[in-house]
C-alpha cells in the first residue's frame, strides 16, 4: 500500500444555497466530493491524522475534512452529501451556541429549515437566536452515531479575547477551554485532543492553556504549510476551500502533497505575504 507523505486538511465553514463569504454551494461541494472520490482520494479521521503525524502509515491521497463552528447547514447539506460520496468529516464545535430540540430535516426530506449566509448568521448568534442557525445537541448525536462526523472543541463562545479584555485574556481562554470541554462530556460522553482555534487567533500562553487542558492536537488556519510526520501537532495547517469547482481544489490539494512544488508554493505564498504587510 502506498503511504501519505503529507495529508492536507481542509477547511470549511458553511454549504448552503444562501451563499455569502466562507460558503459552499451544495452543488459545488458535491462536486469537490466526487472529484476527490473519483481521483482516488480518502477522507480519514481525526485519530488516523494524529496517527499520521506520529509516523503511522495513512493511505496515499489522504485528506482530513473539516468545518469550523457548527452551523445548521452542516446538518442540512453538507451531512447527507458527505454520506453520499462515502467520506467522513470534522466539526469543531462553538458549545455555548448549540441548543437543544428535535432534529431537522436533511436534504432529501421534506421542507428544509432556511440557512443563511454567514454574516446573517452571526447577527442572529449576537441576538440570542443560536439555534435558528447552529446545529443542535440532538443533530450531533445522529452525526456521531452515525459515524460519519465526529465533533471536538472551538472553544465555548469564539470570542476573541485578546481584543476585547487583553489583560485578562488567559484566564479567559482558561475558563473558555473548560466550558467547552465540561458541555463535550455531558452531551457527548467524550473530549478528544483534538482543538480548533476561534477565528484562528493564537499565541504561545494561548498554546500551553490548551496542551495544560489535554488539547495536543491544535488547529490552525495558516495555510502555507505541510502536515508530514514529525510536524508539530500545535501547529496544524489548514487551507480554506472556496465556492468553486472539484477540478479548482483537486489542483489545490494536488500542490499541497508534492513535495517539490508543494513547499516552493508555500514559501512564495509567505514572501508575498511579507511584502504586503511591510508596505
């Protein structure tokens, strides 16, 4: 069996027909799906991918999927399709924002809850009205039992701390990791290792909370980099997927696994990057 070298991840937020930044189509997130199964591609777990970080082998063209906070379109169309296509998926959950209540429909039954784009979607959040667009306790529990997703930590209420109280930021993101971990164990029997950062901030103190709190594996949304055995589990890249075609990401994906093209890529993102934030 051929081994993955490098497995990248990527990094979702919304599928939805509303549309709106950090959003994909149905439509076009079908497509990636059957670009990838079609190419040969496998989705693995979160264990696998710690595994592979550790030096176990993953098969060639292994990619981990992800979603970041949780949103009720990840029930309705993204779920459904994942299963289609026979991959499996990560969401990394906001705790504060999930309720409780029955579940909704999915896509292929009957009337479908409306799911809006992604700033309506955090105004709603802000007014209190999480669970008109966030998944809730009882969708988690089919996903996970189904086998299809599984759900760690984004911390309890995705506030970025070190804006608003800088002061007293690490006790903040202190209590942030405990509330979510205690709302993971009591709804969902478990609290893995595995961690997201909210709005991709982090720092060093930030770094040693989470590892202090029993995260190893930490998720960033630095894209420029690849996730090889040996690489640091604190620093884990990801790159986000856009609207587009299967063919669009399959060339994205196929960058980030060669080994030659793969890092001059990455260090000519940086370099540009650079430039932008010395001008």
């Amino acid at each position: 069996m051929k081994t993955a070298v490098t497995v990248p991840v990527l990094m979702y937020h919304h599928v939805s027909p509303s549309g709106g930044m950090i959003a994909a189509s149905p439509e076009n997130f079908e497509n990636q799906l059957a670009w990838l199964a079609r190419h040969g591609y496998r989705s693995i777990t979160a264990a696998q991918f710690a595994g592979h970080l550790a030096g176990s082998p993953v098969p060639a063209r292994s990619v981990l999927i992800t979603f970041d906070d949780g949103y009720l379109d990840n029930w309705i169309y993204a779920y459904p399709l994942l299963k289609k296509h026979g991959f499996h998926a990560v969401i990394f959950l906001v705790t504060s924002w999930v309720g409780n209540g029955p579940v909704r429909n999915v896509l292929g039954q009957g009337p479908l809850a409306p799911t809006p784009e992604h700033r309506e979607c955090e105004r709603l959040i802000e007014q209190g009205r999480s669970d008109e667009v966030i998944l809730r306790w009882s969708e988690i529990q089919a996903m996970q039992a189904d086998g299809a997703i599984e759900f760690h930590s984004h911390t309890h209420t995705h506030t970025r701390w070190d804006k608003i109280r800088p002061a007293e930021k690490n006790a903040l993101m202190a209590q942030e990791l405990a509330d979510s971990k205690a709302a993971l164990q009591e709804n969902l029997g478990h609290v893995s290792e595995h961690f997201c950062w909210p709005q991709g901030y982090f720092d060093d103190d930030y770094i040693k909370l989470a590892q202090q709190a029993g995260f190893r594996y930490l998720y960033t949304t630095q894209a420029f980099g690849q996730n090889r055995a040996g690489t640091d589990p604190a620093r884990i890249h990801r790159f986000a997927v856009r609207n587009t075609t299967g063919a669009s990401v399959g060339r994205r994906v196929k960058i980030a696994v060669d080994p030659i093209v793969g890092p001059l890529f990455n260090r000519w993102k940086l370099w540009k990057r650079s430039l932008g934030k010395r001008s």
